[in-house]
C-alpha cells in the first residue's frame, strides 16, 4: 500500500527550509501554493504557524490563530483534501476544526496543553502524538538514550495508551518518531533502521525527515541540497510500511516512491 504524502505548508517566518515559507500576506498566493502541492500528488495538507525547528521560540495563541484560521477557511472552499495543523494549542486545534481541519500534529503528544486531548475527543479528528523531548530551543541538547528505539517506543506507546483514556478513539491515532528531535546523527539512524519495528508495534506511523539536519551531516550537503536525501528516506519509509510520509517536496517524493513501488512489485 502506498502511504499519504503529507505535503508541509509553513505559514511562518522562521521554519528551517526558507523556500518552504508562505508567510507573505497574499492569501491567494497561498491556496495557489497549496494546490500546486495537491496536483504534484500531496494527499495531506500540514497547515503549521510555529516553526519547531531547534531553537525556535514559542508562538503566541492569537499570532497563530492569525497565521492559519484564514489559510484553512479558503482551502477548504477549494479542495475536500484532509487538512492537517501542525499545532501544541487546544484553542487552536479548536479554531481548526471550525475552519475545516481534519487533523492535528501535536509535536508534544498532548503534553503541553492538557485541553488538546478533549479537543480531539470531540471532535473526532485524527491525531499523530510525536515524540521530543524539552522542546524546540532546548531538544538538542537533550540527545542522549540507553536504547533510543525502545525510549521512544515506550514513550509513544504511554501517550497513545493516555489518549485512550481521555476518550480518542484508536482509530485517531497515528505516532511519530519524531525524526529530529532530540535525536543525535546515530539516534536518528537507529529510528530509521527501526521504522519496521515500531510499525508493529504502535500502529500508524508518521515520518517527518525532509531535508533536515542529519541528511546533511551524512552528505555535507547544505539544506537546499538535500532532496536526494530526503528521497532515500522516503523510500526507505515506504519500504517499512509507513504510513504518512511528511515531506516539503511532493512531486518528487511522488514520483521517487512510485518508482520505487514499480520495482517491489516487478511491473508497472
């Protein structure tokens, strides 16, 4: 089975990947931008106002809200595409379903604001629950791991089991690794390598690797270079049963996993 493309829509002015940002005030412009990701082959839209790059700051709730209420009304006037918002806030995921979002991408895993999970209850949307530690101006500093696979599968698997709790239904639920954060080069691999495992053993699974930093300590290769990279990570992630690969760019992504699809399967 192939898995969704979760194109990333970075409505900020600080996400890692500049040509990634569409944080001008042309609205228009904007929905152009996103429905070009949904003709490239995108079948998610992640809608983000806070950069969670390392060493990121904290986004204020009505700078946010500000940021990606107006973005998600106008798509979804254009397109019935399952939208996703890359946000900590319940008051935002809040806003978000009344705009039209589907999903939400809590890069906390319901930690930072204890309402988000009665949001999600509510409302029924899908939830991926990612793991990091501290958060984006501290997680690089907090790497280190006995076994980093079996941590954060043990911590994805508490959250998931919490969520439960607090009334999300399974089938709400999706996890991430959270490529990136709070990951050195070899925890990040070790995550990767085990893609297959944890698969089994927590259900859907979400990988976010485009063009960060570790792509370039492997190659030395600065983050505009870092497309080959990222398209070897998906198609390793497509090989182990992921289940949304979260990228910045879909037409290729697309076409590399379509490639890569055509010759596990011996014909087109």
């Amino acid at each position: 089975m192939s898995p969704d493309l979760m194109a990333i829509v970075n409505v900020t002015p600080d996400s890692f990947y500049s040509p990634s940002r569409i944080n001008h005030d042309d609205l228009e412009e904007k929905i152009q931008k996103c429905l070009e990701m949904v003709f490239q082959g995108a079948t998610i839209l992640d809608i983000g106002g806070e950069s969670s790059r390392p060493g990121s700051e904290y986004v204020e709730e009505a700078e946010e809200l500000q940021r990606v209420i107006p973005l998600i009304k106008a798509l979804r006037t254009q397109t019935d595409l399952p939208i996703s918002v890359d946000t900590r806030k319940a008051k935002v995921a809040e806003a978000a379903f009344q705009a039209g979002a589907n999903w939400i991408n809590d890069i906390s895993a319901l930690e930072d604001d204890p309402k988000m999970a009665s949001v999600l209850a509510e409302t029924g949307m899908k939830i991926v629950l990612m793991h990091k530690r501290g958060t984006p101006s501290t997680m690089q500093m907090m790497v280190h791991y006995e076994n980093v696979v079996d941590e954060v599968g043990d911590y994805l698997e508490a959250r998931k089991e919490l969520a439960l709790k607090k009334g999300i239904s399974e089938s709400q639920i999706l996890v991430d690794p959270g490529i990136g954060f709070a990951k050195d080069l070899k925890g990040n691999l070790a995550l990767m390598h085990s893609l297959g495992s944890l698969k089994a053993r927590l259900g859907p699974l979400v990988v976010g690797a485009s063009r960060k930093r570790w792509i370039g300590e492997i190659s030395g290769a600065p983050v505009e270079d870092r497309l080959p990279g990222s398209l070897a990570l998906a198609i390793w992630a497509q090989s182990n049963g992921v289940d949304v690969i979260r990228v910045h760019d879909v037409a290729a992504t697309q076409q590399a996993l379509l490639v890569a699809r055509a010759i596990a399967r011996g014909d087109v």
